[in-house]
C-alpha cells in the first residue's frame, strides 16, 4: 500500500498537470459513472492529500439548462488501498482498457490524462462529509498544520506496542510499514514498547525525523532512511539495497551493530527490528 509520501506526489502531480483546467471524466469500467458524470466538465481547483487520503476540489457549474446546481463544490476522494494505482500523461490518453474506474482528461493547449484503476475508495463528497474523515484521522507529518501533540497523547494513553499505533491511522496519518520500522529503528525504541512508555522527549524526536524523511520522500519518489556512513557505497544516489535499516531486511545484519534483523506479524503487516539497537 502507498505511503503518505507517495499520495502527497500524486496530489502535487495531478495538480501540475490538471489544476485550473476544465476536465471530461468518464468511467469506462463503469463503476463510476455517476460520479464522473457530475464531475464532467467541471474546473479542478485543487488537490490535496492528507495522509493515504487524496482529493480534488472541483468548482460548482452555475447552471444546467438554467437551473442551479445544489451541488456546489465536491470533493473527490480516492483512497488507494492495496492494489490502486494512478497514470498519466502528457497528449491524448490511451484507448481505455479493463477496470480503468476513473480517467480525467483536460484538452486543450496541453493535453493531458490521468487514470484511475483498483482504488479502496473512489467517491464524490461534500465538504462536512470529508470533514468527518479528517476527523477520524491522526496528524499527518507532511502537513503544515499538523499537532504531533494529538498524536502523542494518543500514544501515552495506550498500553498497545507503539509498533501497532504507529500503523493505526487514527494516531498519525500516512505511517506505513517502511516508515514504522525505520523511523523505530533510527530512534532506537523497540516496536513491541507499550505507547505509554514512550516519553515526550522521544516522540518529539521521532516526528521531527518523519517530517523529514517523509519530505524527502515526496522529492525523491522513493523511502530512503539511512545515513550516508551507514551505505555501503558512501557516495552518490543510494542503491535500493542500501536505502532501509531494517525494512525488508529478515536475518541479514543490522547495519550498526551486526546482529540479525528480527521480523514478525504486528498490527496485520510485518514488522522489522534489531534486538540490540532497538533494547
């Protein structure tokens, strides 16, 4: 499943690529075709992401055939999931093909396409709707206006493994797997830990670097978390095989200390650590 970072790209991307423009929607597999229709012809005004959450704000059309539009402003949400994915392109879009749920295309100088397949989520909302999804999600690191003190007393006031909160989007929105082992491990807190025990101190530690690395990521388009001494090739861009501490990594050494890195179930996904730095 995409990471938050990956969803605040999209959200930069389909903006580059459609913001301010008039879009035809259409939903070739046809499971959408009653939101496409009221999003056809609409103005994108902007997207937006909030943790794996992505919308599109489209403006209001004043009038049909004369008559207004109750309709004023909706939002559409689209949440990934496991086997969602977006393309797009610059030109005229390809001839579409199976379960394409969702293709927004603005013409024009400057054709360009964007196409939906396999989503969790794809729905029109208004805006008290979405706000009562923002309600039930956690603080999202790559958010300005995000409080990472919400997310802490959350945190503090459960005896669950801080590795299983991390993954508990009600608690910090847009933390999946890669970025719950790494940011565990290059803080040294053992992802088994109950919430309670972690201390002010090293949360404001940990959200600081996940600003930062889920930042990065947003540039990059890739999860890179280890420090240039800890690569084995020290210069230039990171290879995947050196870009993780422990994700993904079962049994090899640990980077800093050789031990075997740990794996095991937690919170429906695996989880990866280091005994010793993570103690």
């Amino acid at each position: 499943m995409p990471e938050g970072h990956s969803i605040h790209r999209l959200a930069r991307r389909h903006a580059t690529l459609l913001a301010g423009r008039t879009v035809s929607a259409s939903s070739p597999q046809g499971r959408f075709a009653g939101g496409a229709a009221r999003l056809d012809g609409r103005r994108l005004v902007e997207t937006d992401a909030w943790g794996k959450h992505l919308f599109h704000r489209y403006a209001s059309r004043d009038t049909v055939d004369g008559d207004p539009l109750l309709d004023a402003e909706p939002w559409l949400h689209v949440h990934l999931g496991l086997f969602g994915r977006w393309r797009d392109g610059h030109g005229d879009p390809p001839d579409p093909r199976g379960a394409l749920r969702l293709r927004l295309v603005a013409g024009g100088p400057g054709p360009a396409w964007t196409d939906l397949r396999g989503p969790t989520a794809c729905e029109l909302m208004a805006d008290a709707e979405r706000d009562l999804l923002l309600a039930r999600l956690g603080p999202d690191p790559l958010r300005p206006d995000a409080d990472p003190a919400s997310a802490l007393a959350r945190i503090t006031r459960s005896r669950r493994a801080v590795g299983a909160l991390l993954m508990d989007q009600s608690v910090v929105a847009g933390i999946g797997n890669v970025y719950r082992a790494e940011v565990l491990y290059r803080h040294g807190v053992d992802p088994h830990r109950p919430g309670r025990d972690l201390d002010v101190v090293e949360w404001a530690a940990m959200w600081d670097d996940l600003v930062v690395l889920m930042g990065a990521g947003v540039r990059a388009g890739r999860i890179v978390t280890t420090e240039p001494d800890d690569r084995a090739r020290l210069h230039g861009r990171p290879r995947r095989a050196d870009a993780h501490y422990v994700y993904g990594r079962a049994g090899l050494p640990c980077r800093r200390c050789g031990t075997p890195v740990h794996r095991e179930e937690m919170a429906a996904r695996t989880v990866y650590w280091c005994a010793v730095c993570q103690a």
